[in-house]
C-alpha cells in the first residue's frame, strides 16, 4: 500500500534542542510573568527584524494578539471593524474578542489582500474603527501603504501576518512600521513556539498599552486600564529561543521546496498560485488556485493518498457563527475560496513525495 503524504509535518525543537533552556528554568525557579527567556527571545526576534527590543512583544499565541492590539490602538468598542473574509477564522474572531463587529470586505484580485485604496474610497467609514490587513498565508503586506492609509482617514489599522514570519524579515516593503504586525509561533507556522503571537510595532506608546492590556492591565507604569493575561510562559519561550537558533537551517530548506515547488508547478495548465509566492520569502505552505472549483481534485488527490486542506475553509462570512455580521458583496472571495487549496508542504518532504504530488496532481485536473 502506498504511504499517505500528510498536508502538514510539523517538527519543533527537539528535546534534546531544549535541553540547555529547561535548565535555565530550573535553576533559576521562574517559570511565567516576563522572565528572562522571554525576554531574551523578544530581543532576538527585535535583532531578527531590524528594531529596538521596545517594539517587540511575544504573547501567548496570534489571536489574543491580534485581539490585544486593536484595543492598544484604541478601536471603539461596539463599531466596526473591516476584516477581510479571506483569511482563517481567528482574524475575525480577534476583532470580536477586542468588542468589535466584523465587517467582511472583498481582497484584490491581483494580491488576494485588501486594498489601502479602494478602502479609502468607502464612503461609510464613519464608524469604522479599525483594519485588520491579512498576509495571504505569508505573503509581504506594504506596511508603508498602510501606515499611509491610517495616517490619511485617522482609522488604525492592525496587520495579520499570522504566517509572513520570514517576509517582514526578508522583503523590503513589508518591514515593521507603526501599524502593529502580528506574527503567529504556533506550532504550524515556519517558526513555531507550540503557542505564542509577537507583536512588532514601530509606535511606542502602542507597545507600552500593548503590554499593559497583555498583562491584566497593568504594566510599569502607574495605573491601570482593562486587560487579561496574554502572557507567554518561559516553557514556550524556550522552545521559541531553540526554533531561532535553528532558523537559518529550516529557511534553507523551506526556501529549496518552495522553489521546487514553484518550478514543477509553473509547467502544469490552469494552475495560480499566491501572488509573488517565494519571491525572496517563504511560509509554511504551499497554496495553489486551480481554474475551475476544486472539490473534484480534492477529492482525487485524496483517494490517490495525498492530503490537502483549504487552509482559510471557504472564507469566514460562509461559516456558521460569522454569517450574522455584515459585509460587502465577496466575488472575489468566494472566487478564490472555491479554488484555493494547500499541498503537502513540510520541511523535511522527501523528493519522491514532491514528485508523487505533482505526478497525481496532474492526473486529478485531467478529470
Ligand atoms: C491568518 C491567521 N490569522 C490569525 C491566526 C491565529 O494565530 P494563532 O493560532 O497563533 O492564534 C492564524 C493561525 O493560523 C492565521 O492563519
């Protein structure tokens, strides 16, 4: 019997990777609340993304980040919040845990994110209080545009970048600026922790209330506002510290299936991919766009033992306790989310799956 190739193999440090980091844990008998591992992984995260340590904060996971971070903006409770309905379910469920009401936008077609521009055009933003860009599954978002955007209509904007671990490293446009970025540790993402969210803003006094709401309200100085525990524990921290150190050696190997990928893809009829996927930044996917639906090659990849998933389902209005909020008309959601799903992608996929994917993708599209 042929072997199935999962969709996905996560693989975290190793036990004995962690080894040297659990034991600073024990000696030091200081296991949550800010302590030095923590703190040692925001300053390799801030040296990795080229700013102060100031404007980094690793929480524990994206959603309560990203949720963190539109109260730390000051987005009114009660008002909307536009969010696009191509992304994974945790973006929206962040602006309703932040006491905001979803409102479901179209992406571009050309970038499968939301555009700065058209948004501007809107003539209801009265009461929006907030953006929330989504990098499509790690693609660089133009940090520049929408710190632009924001400065122009006075709305804040939040950007989701769950997966672009790498491209706000590794692409120019999409580095930290204001507008607060959320990267996802989980443990699916290219740089995982197990759980864990990071924050990079350029803006202090966000950072400073960021970490305040995070930390029950409090933080260093006097007073208190409303907050929970967003805390990331020094046993995450620790597996985060390990996957940094190695990090250099998994991009390499992401970077060489990508490109695979990328080539073996380029020769088959009717296939799209994200837009720019791999230029000079990698994620922890491999996402195609087939020409027509893609139900029917789903279900034949699977049956030939190759595992997919429509990693963003068929886009958040569709799903049951996100239809009551109000939206746009979604052509092009709806166009991508019946198209667009993942193939096996792992660091360590051996050749011979790469080419079995490929070999009976090709035969699913045939019909
Ligand atoms: C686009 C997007 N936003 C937010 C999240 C939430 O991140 P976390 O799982 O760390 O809460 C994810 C998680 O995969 C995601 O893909």
């Amino acid at each position: 019997m042929t072997e199935r190739i999962p969709v996905m193999r996560p693989q975290l440090p190793t036990a004995d990777e962690l080894l040297p980091y659990l034991r600073r844990i024990d000696e030091a008998r200081y296991y949550s609340n800010h302590g030095a591992l923590l703190r040692e992984l925001e300053e390799r995260l801030a040296e990795f993304y080229g700013v102060p340590a100031s404007n980094v904060s690793v929480v524990a996971n994206g959603t309560v980040a990203l949720s963190a971070a539109l109260l730390a903006v000051g987005a009114k409770p009660g008002s909307r919040c536009l969010v696009p309905s191509w992304t994974f379910v945790a973006s929206a469920a962040a602006a309703w845990a932040a006491n905001l009401r979803p409102y479901f936008v179209d992406v571009d077609e050309a970038t499968w994110m939301l555009d700065p521009d058209a948004l501007r055009r809107r003539n209801d933003l009265d009461d929006v209080a907030a953006v929330m860009a989504v990098s499509p599954f790690g693609a660089p978002v133009d940090t520049a545009a929408w710190d632009a955007f924001s400065d122009d209509t006075g709305i804040p904007v939040i950007i989701d970048c769950a997966a672009a671990f790498d491209a706000v490293a590794s692409v120019e446009k999409a580095k930290p600026g204001r507008s607060p970025i959320m990267i996802s540790l989980h443990a699916t993402k290219a740089l995982g922790s197990g759980e864990g969210g990071l924050v990079i803003s350029t803006d202090e006094r966000v950072m400073e209330r960021f970490n305040q709401i995070c930390n029950f309200g409090v933080w260093h100085a006097p007073g208190q506002i409303l907050g929970y525990n967003g805390k990331q524990s020094e046993y995450h921290s620790a597996v985060g510290l390990a996957a940094v150190a190695g990090w250099p050696k998994r991009r390499h190997a992401l970077e060489a299936l990508t490109n695979e990928y990328k080539s073996r893809l380029s020769i088959i009829d009717g296939i799209g991919m994200v837009p720019g996927y791999g230029n000079g930044w990698v994620s922890c996917y491999c996402n195609i766009r087939t020409a027509g639906d893609a139900t029917a090659s789903i279900a034949k990849l699977a049956s030939a033992g190759i595992d997919t998933r429509r990693w963003w389902q068929k886009g958040v209005h569709r799903q049951e306790a996100y239809s009551r909020f109000g939206r746009d008309p979604l052509r092009v959601t709806e166009y991508l989310a019946d198209r667009v799903f993942g193939l096996p992608f792992f660091h360590d996929m051996r050749e011979q799956d790469v080419n079995r994917v490929i070999e009976e993708l090709g035969t699913a599209l045939q019909g």
